[in-house]
C-alpha cells in the first residue's frame, strides 16, 4: 500500500458489495435475513483476519522478551466483572422510541432547538454521522418553512441526547416518525451480554460473555508471574473474541456485538515514568500499523480530555483511523495506574503485588493497556487498499480495474501460479510442482482458467501482491525463469525460483 490517501470516491457500498462478492465477509445467519452485529468471515476474510492476527502475535509476542501470551476463557467467575466494574458501570445511555420501538445510544442521536428570531419554534433531530451538522441546519430550515415561520434563522447548535434538559426531551422529534412526544429520557443500558452456567436458570448461576479480553490478563497476573520468570517492566498480550450488546451497531463490522480484540497489558513499576511508556507504546502501536500496510495520513492521534477520564486513569490515546464514515477509534492506548490488580486483590483477597528486590518492597504494579479490535483493523485495510482504476489492457484497449492493495504481510493469497496454456502439459507441470513448493511455507493460489489479463484482474480485486505465469520462455529459454507480475505496477519481469522465494522471504514475515 502506498503512502497516498486512497482515492475519496471509496464508499462503504464498494467495500461492502466487494467483501461480499470476493468472499471475505458474510452478514451472519444471512439465509435467515441476517442477525444485526453479528457476521462471518469467508474463505478470503478468515485468511486476512488470521494473517493480521498471526502479524499482531509474532510482533507483540514472539520478538519480544517482555511479553508474553495468555488464552484465558471467554466466560470467568461473574466476580470477575463486579469487581473490574463491568457490572456496574458498563453501560450506554439507551433512549427509546416508544412509537416505532426503535432503539438509539443516547450519545448518537443529536438535536438542535429551531431558533427563530431569538425564540425557540422547536426541536429537529438527527443521527450521529459526518454530516449530521447539515442534516440539522437543513431540517430547521424545512421546520421553519413549514410552519411558515417569519424571521431569521439562528444557526443550529448540535447537542446529544444527553445533553437534553428534561423539558426538551418531548418536544425532540424521533428520528424514525419524525414527530415529537416517543422519545424516552436517556437510561443506562448495560452492555454486557448475560447467559446461566448449569442447569439452573436463577441469579446465583448468572454469567457473562466477556466484555474485553483484558480481564483474563489481570485475574491471571499471579500466575503468570509466578510461572513465567517475567521480571517488570512486561507485557501480557491476548486474542480473542470479545461480546457487547451494542444498542447501535453500524458502519458494517466497524461496531459489532461479537468482535475480536488483541490487547496487551505492560507492566511498569509503581514509581516508573508511565508517561514514557505511554509514548513508546502509542508509537509502537502506529509502527504497527505501518507495517502491514495502513497509510500514515490516514492515521491521527485522539487524546481524551483530563476531565472526561475515569478517575483512576492517567490518560488515554486513541490512534484514528479515517474511515468512509468519518474518522473513528482504532486503537485505544490507556495508562490505567494499578486500578484493576488493586480491585482484584480487594475482592478476591489475594495480593496482586509483586517484590521490588531494591527497596525490598511489596507494591501493585502500573499498567500500560494498548487495545485494539482486529476486525477494525481488517476493516480499515480494505478501505485503505481499496481502488478503482482505469487501466490498459494487452491490447492498449482502456478497461476498469478494482484493485486492493494490502501488503503482502497480511494479503490472503501471496502469490498466484497461472501457467500460460492450461492443454500444454510442459507448463502445468512446472506450474503445479512451483505451486507445491510455495504452499508449503505461503498461501499460494493456483488458476490456470481463462485468458491471462483476466485472471491477472481476479487476482488484483483480492490483494494478490505478485501472480507467477509459467510461459514458452519458461521451457525454451536457458534457466527457468517466470514472468513475474507486480499488483501496483502491473509491470513484469523474468524471475528465477530463487529469487522468487528471496521475494517472498523479503516481503512476507
Ligand atoms: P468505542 O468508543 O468505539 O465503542 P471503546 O473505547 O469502548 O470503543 P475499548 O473498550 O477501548 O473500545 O476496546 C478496545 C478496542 O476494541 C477498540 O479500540 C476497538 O478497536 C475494539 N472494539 C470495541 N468495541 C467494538 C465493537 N463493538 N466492534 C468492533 N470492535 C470494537
């Protein structure tokens, strides 16, 4: 992926209509109409998603000596979340229309009061989107028309819903009827999805899918500390699935109620510079993100206000990622001093503290949390990759072509084996023992159906970094060598075995 902005027509609707027609995501349970915020991965998602995985593993993990990694299950003690503050405070504010039974997030669904001449007329409303400043000033506009309203229009002043004042709130269209009086007052609505361990289905046998995956690093603190020979400063890093009953989940897998997080909880010393760390550990975050592929100007850094954070948190970055629909939470750093080990050492009763060898003193270390979801990562490689072109074909003729430009870090397929002429045996020989040399360390993609332009295009509409075609050179000219063909460039060249796979050694890690 280049470092330029991908073009400004990409739409959510192309990525969408490509995801699913190239196979890479499904709406979940679709025969069955589909289940909103739930969805599937197909044969080409599931290998972008593991491979962005496997990435995120190898770095966070693997080359490092001060992390290491943990599976714990998706369902733990129900003490686990009263005591972490799940149970309690885990919540969106949650406005109903009582009319359409249309469901919002209160923080999602804006209004503005219609002033005309200095008076208030009434209300207009509006869903969060990139344009919902417009969308206000123009449906005041229209109320003030409609009513036949004489005098000057204030300009709007957008406000969420829970910033509405209790007299507003009846007088605040609904989105769905566009009438006033069926919103209900903001209430809070806990997120997290509840299930019954065992036979009995009462309040002792309450249980919940796990909110975030950073939990399973804090209840098993101990053990790892005393099992794994990890000194401070150190990390432990986790995947998994994670569940929220999200109120609103939209922009496609951008918020879904099931959805995969990598989080890593780092370690520091009580009297540590935490903010240091903080630092590192959002560059390293943004490094990352380079690395397999995501444009640096479609990166941003959101600090979150002092006064908007949890008492116990020292400060939180969120890296942003300009989406489609707006530019939006990828990565969330946050610096969570000693906050959820004390609260587990509080409810459980056991010590989460480690030995400082120097003061020979007990303390609860500091934590470091970089937090990320992978399936907005995936997410946001389709809509950086993706472009639609106008190229030249063989023939000099101009033709359209999609094209998605992942790195050949996390692309699904890495190379494509196309022999020229699939009835000349001489060719599908070598391209069939090529193709089971290469499978055996990459995912390799082997189609020798139709004209070699067009598989050449099938291969660019999913990220194929390089397609390999074995030709008459291959066998009539001295030293084996293919024609190599470059996804960005659509430029080629003759390449031997060797440097083929010295190619892919280079690029594929
Ligand atoms: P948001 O404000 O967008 O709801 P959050 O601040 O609640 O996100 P965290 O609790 O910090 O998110 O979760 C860490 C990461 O998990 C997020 O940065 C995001 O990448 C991912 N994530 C959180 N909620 C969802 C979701 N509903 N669907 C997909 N990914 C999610």
């Amino acid at each position: 992926m280049s470092d330029t902005p991908a073009p400004a027509a990409v739409t959510m609707d192309a990525i969408v209509a490509l995801a699913k027609r190239r196979g890479f995501i499904f709406q979940s349970s679709e025969i069955y109409g589909g289940f909103n915020g739930f969805f599937d991965y197909g044969p080409l998602g599931a290998e972008l998603k593991k491979n962005i995985r496997d990435c995120w593993w190898d770095d966070m993990v693997r080359r490092r000596d001060d992390v290491v990694g943990l599976e714990s299950s998706i369902i733990m003690h129900p003490k686990v979340w009263e005591a972490s503050g799940h149970v309690a405070g885990f919540t969106d504010p949650l406005v109903d229309c009582k009319v359409s039974k249309q469901r919002y997030r209160a923080d999602q669904l804006f209004f503005a009061a219609v002033i005309v001449d200095g008076k208030t007329a009434g209300y207009v409303s509006a869903l969060e989107s990139e344009k919902t400043a417009a969308e206000l000033q123009a449906a005041a506009e229209l109320f003030k028309r409609k009513k036949a309203l004489q005098g000057t229009l204030s300009p709007v002043v957008a406000k969420d819903m829970t910033e509405a004042q209790p007299d507003e709130i009846a007088l605040i269209p609904s989105p769905a009827t566009g009438e006033p009086g069926s919103l209900t007052p903001p209430r809070s609505f806990n997120m997290m999805f509840q299930t019954n361990v065992g036979a009995m289905t009462d309040a002792s046998s309450v249980a919940y899918l796990r909110p975030e995956t950073a939990q399973g690093m804090f209840v098993d603190f101990k053990n790892v500390v005393d099992t794994g020979r990890v000194k401070l400063p150190f990390g432990i890093a986790q995947i998994g699935k994670s569940f929220r009953n999200e109120i609103t989940p939209r922009n496609f897998i951008f918020r879904s109620r099931e959805f995969e997080q990598m989080e890593m909880e780092y370690f520091i010393h009580e009297d540590a510079d935490w903010a240091k760390c903080h630092e590192e550990w959002i560059t390293w975050c943004e490094n990352w993100l380079k690395s397999i592929g995501l444009p640096a100007s479609h990166l941003s850094r959101y600090t979150h206000p002092k006064e908007k954070l949890a008492f116990y948190s020292r400060g939180t970055v969120d890296i942003m990622f300009s989406y489609p629909f707006g530019v939006q939470e990828l990565w969330g750093i946050a610096a969570r001093g000693n906050y959820d080990l004390t609260q587990h050492a509080n409810a459980s009763g056991k010590p989460q503290e480690i030995f400082d060898e120097a003061t020979k003193k007990k303390f609860v270390p500091h934590v470091i949390e970089p937090a990320v979801g992978v399936d907005r990562i995936l997410l946001a490689v389709l809509c950086a990759g993706y472009a639609e072109e106008e190229v030249k074909d063989e023939k000099g003729a101009v033709e359209k072509r999609t094209v998605l430009r992942f790195s050949p870090r996390i692309a699904p397929v890495k190379v494509a084996i196309l022999p020229l002429l699939k009835n000349k045996p001489e060719l599908v020989a070598i391209a069939q023992k090529l193709h089971a040399k290469l499978r055996r360390k990459y995912a390799v993609f082997y189609d020798e159906a139709g004209a070699i332009g067009r598989r050449y295009r099938r291969q660019d509409e999913i990220g194929t970094p390089w397609c390999v075609t074995i030709d008459f050179d291959t066998i009539e000219k001295p030293g084996e060598t293919f024609t190599l063909r470059e996804r960005d460039t659509m430029s080629q060249r003759r390449i031997t075995e060797a440097e083929l796979f010295a190619l892919l050694e280079e690029h594929v890690y």
